[in-house]
C-alpha cells in the first residue's frame, strides 16, 4: 500500500459521521446562564456606540437553528479583498475558480465550503491598512494574474497553506484537504501519536507549498460581501471594529499580518448564506474542535460574543442568534 493510500485510508477512519445530531439550540453548546455567568450576561452591551443604519432591516420571525447545510472542511482563500465578484467562483484567474470550476473531483472527506477572504495575498502583506484590507485590493471582479500564487486556511484543522496556484486546486485537495480532520472527526483519536518534537512547530511541505499550523486561538469571521447583500457591506465594517474593542484590552487582539500565537484573528469572509439575517458571524475555536456560527448580530452583541462565546463556547440567547455548527468533542453537529 502507498504512502498516501495510507494516509487516505487512516484519516476516513477519523472522519466518520457524528454518532447523533439529536441536538437543539441550548443543547449544542451552553447557554449563558446568570446564576452561574452573572447578572446582565444575557444582556446587550451598554458601552457600545456604534449602530446600524436605521434601515438595517432583517427577519426577525425564521427559526435560526438547524437549517444549515453542513460541512467537513472549511477551506478560506486570500485575496486581500473584502468584496467579490456575486459567485467567487466567478473571480476568473482564481484559485475559488479552479477549486470549483476546474478541478473533477472534489474532497473525499466531505462537503467543502468555500470562502474567500480578506486575508493578504503573499505579495501584498507589506500594505497592509487599518481597515483590514491591503492596499489596491479592495474592489472586487478584478482579473488575477495568471497562476499568482495565494494563501489557504483550512479549517477546523487551522491549517495554513502557502504559495498556492490555481494550477495547484487538485493537488491542494488531494494532499491537504483530503487529511485534513473535518468537523465529524473526533477531536483526540483513540490512540494519539506524540510528535517527534513536541516543542518544534510542524512544517509540511509538498512540491512547492508548505503548510503550517494557524498562530491563532480563535477565529471570527465576519461576511463582508455586499454584492450579495449590502446589509453585509455595512454590518462587517462595524463588527470588526468593535470587536477589536473589546479584543484590544486583554490583549487578545491579532491584526492579518499579526504572528504572534494565541489571541484572536477576525477575517472578513464571502457569502456563506442566510444574508436575511445579517449580520452572519461564524466563531471557530482551535483547541476546543468547535464552529459556533451565529446570525442577526450587532454590534452591542460583540461583547458577549467575546467574553462568552470566544472565550468559553457558550451562547447568549441561543433561540434568537445561534443557526448551528459543530463540537468535535462531543462529537456533535447541528445538522
């Protein structure tokens, strides 16, 4: 048996389907509850100044919890923008292109969601504003230079690859997305293999891209495309600074360029449905094999998203802003 054969082989063992979904929107993940988290924890913040428009209009009536289509891997594409194209299937010269339209076989361990993202492209990191975006590379449609090389995050693994092409879609899938964990694999496996060098950080590096682990604890990331919603346009922006107000203080802040470990990225992402109930948040959270994916959020929420559902995987009113997600710990999903 080949190498990779084996490796095929040895993560479909890990990535068996959750043994039940039997879940429900306070049982997924913890509710916030005052006799323990104290007085107030349900409550919005009070120190918040920033608001939506006042024709920021969603549904308010949908039940949230249930209806999201589930995944395996999440897999996020630099591009340096916060705006695509409708479809970024669509961005042509991409590598969300090739991932889509070009490669014939898809992941074998899995659906894969794909987003874009505002994470820098290699040759942009240099530029990098306060806004979150590199500079020059805010529009979207723009054509990309042919076979430009770009950086993946896939998740939940929080596994970085670099120096990827369009050209590279297959081999991106068949080498690192195919064993990868995804969210059904379970969080130790029975027998787990200590590293050769506990203290070293693992590399990997396969032809010309390299992979290594994501520095960051925590990811929030935010739908920012206002091509399919400008209600995303306009919720992104103003999340993403408060929530850098409430990371800033403890110092759990990271900017896109920031490697230090630990702490807490926040990305702007494409579409990933249900744009009704803006603002979407997804809250991945490395250590705890959990996605805690969240929706009708303002900006008084980022508070308690922080302090509760960042920091320790519960959920202020789970009945009006939680759609689902996934605890590889326990080996749960929502779907």
């Amino acid at each position: 048996m080949s190498i990779k054969s084996l490796l095929t082989k040895t993560a479909s063992l890990f990535n068996k389907p959750p043994t039940s979904n039997d879940t429900t929107c306070t049982t997924l993940f913890p509710p916030v509850d005052p006799l323990i988290d104290g007085p107030g924890c349900d409550q919005a913040c009070s120190t918040c100044t920033l608001e939506y428009p006042k024709s920021f209009s969603i549904d308010e009536d949908d039940p949230l919890y249930g209806q999201v289509t589930g995944w395996a891997t999440h897999v996020l594409v630099a591009t340096g923008k916060t705006d695509w194209t409708r479809d970024v299937e669509d961005e042509k010269g991409s590598l969300t292109e090739a991932l889509v339209k070009k490669v014939k076989v898809g992941p074998e361990n899995g659906r894969m969601m794909l987003s874009a993202s505002n994470m820098p492209l290699p040759h942009l990191k240099e530029s990098i504003v306060g806004n979150g975006t590199a500079t020059g590379e805010g529009g979207h449609g723009r054509r990309h230079k042919d076979d430009a090389p770009t950086t993946v995050l896939i998740l939940p693994s929080f596994t970085v690859v670099t120096n990827v092409r369009p050209s590279d879609a297959r081999f991106l899938i068949s080498q690192f997305i195919n064993p990868s964990p995804t969210t059904s694999t379970p969080l130790s496996p029975p027998c787990p293999v200590p590293a050769p060098n506990p203290t070293a950080e693992p590399t990997l590096t396969i032809n010309h891209l390299t992979s290594h682990p994501s520095p960051h604890a925590y990811l929030i990331l935010l739908c920012s495309q206002a091509t399919r919603d400008k209600r995303c346009g306009i919720s992104a922006p103003l999340l993403r600074r408060e929530f850098e107000r409430q990371l800033r203080p403890p110092g759990l802040y990271r900017a896109l360029d920031d490697e230090r470990p630990g702490g807490v990225g926040i990305y702007f992402i494409s579409h990933v449905g249900g744009h009704k109930y803006a603002a979407n948040v997804m809250v991945y959270r490395k250590e705890q094999g959990q996605a805690i994916w969240l929706a009708r959020v303002r900006p008084s929420d980022c508070e308690g998203i922080v302090r509760f559902t960042v920091l320790q995987g519960k959920v202020v009113r789970p009945e009006w802003h939680l759609r689902g997600g996934f605890d590889r710990g326990r080996e749960l999903v929502s779907w």
